[in-house]
C-alpha cells in the first residue's frame, strides 16, 4: 500500500458524506451538520469514522446518525477501491466548525500507523 493514496480517499469520503448525495430522511446530512456547528461557533462537530466512538453521536441529529449506519458500513470498501489498507489508519475523522471569521469549514483528518498526519479542507 501507498501512504500517498491515504489523503485523497480521506477527502473523497468527507466529500461524499457531506454532499448533496448524502440525503436521508427528506433532507441532506450536510445541513444538519452546518445547522450544529453554527450553534455551537468554534466548536468542531466531530464525526469520527476510525475508531468509532459513540459518545460523539449524543450531540448528532437522528439524520446524521442514520446515515453513519449507512457510511460506516461501506468505509472497508472504500478504502480498499482507493488500495488503502484498514490497518494503516490510526485514526479517521470529519470535522465540521465556524471559524472566526464566520465561514464553515469541514476537514478530513487522518493518523496513519506511522503518525502521520494527513489533513485537508474538503469543498462540499
């Protein structure tokens, strides 16, 4: 496996979670994920995809958790169609803030197993 390859799959994953695709429940996922960071200005919205950790998903609307089912359910397949391999990641996460000056800004951040860290901002 390239470590290369780690980044641009963390950014096709944030994307595609925080897309116009990702729609459940009559709306997108994205809105409820900016809707919650606007209410809590400078504080990150954290989804965390390696480990899973659950305590995250109390602040979480139900759409949002509905659709981590779906998405953390086909993460091992994505990784493996962009030749990443599972045990190379320490830690994956999306991050979704207001920053001071005002705008929104979603992150990918990964830790592979050597420590490094791979982070990007990601349009949606």
């Amino acid at each position: 496996m390239k470590y290369k390859l780690i980044k641009s799959m963390a950014h096709n994953w944030t994307h595609s979670f925080m897309s116009g695709m990702n729609y459940v429940d009559g709306d997108y996922v994205f809105e409820d994920m900016y809707q919650l960071a606007r209410g809590r200005r400078g504080e990150k919205i954290t989804v965390s995809w390696i480990p899973e950790r659950t305590d995250e998903l109390f602040v979480l609307t139900p759409r949002i958790r509905e659709s981590l089912k779906h998405y953390r359910k086909s993460l091992p397949t994505h990784m493996r169609q962009h030749n990443v391999d599972v045990g190379a990641i320490s830690e994956m996460r999306t991050e979704v803030y207001v920053a001071e000056d005002h705008r929104i800004y979603v992150r990918s951040y990964v830790l592979d197993n050597r420590g490094k860290e791979h982070v990007q901002f990601v349009r949606s």
